[in-house]
C-alpha cells in the first residue's frame, strides 16, 4: 500500500487538475517536497485561497 502522506499528495494533485480542467485553465505545477504531515497542512492551507480557476 501507498503511504498516506503520498495519497494526500496524488489526491491533492488530482483535486488541483480536475478544478483547472473545469475551469479550462492552466494546471500549475508545484513539488512534492513535503516530508511530514506537519508540511502537508501548512502547504495544503494556502491551496483554497489560490486564483487559478480566472
């Protein structure tokens, strides 16, 4: 099995392209570099209040 930080990962990322392909727009590319679920929340914060649906 996956470990869960990396299934928070493709399922974040899943969520980002799905929302852009709606909205017909560019896919931004972040990395993955999260290590712990400490970084996972404090990047995935951020994410609800980023404009990349217009």
């Amino acid at each position: 099995m996956i470990p869960l930080r990396r299934q928070v990962m493709i399922t974040t990322d899943h969520v980002k392209g799905s929302v852009c392909r709606l909205a017909r727009s560019e896919i931004p590319s972040w990395p993955d570099i999260e290590e712990t679920f400490e970084h996972l929340r404090a990047n995935g914060a951020p994410v609800g209040k980023r404009d990349y649906i217009g």
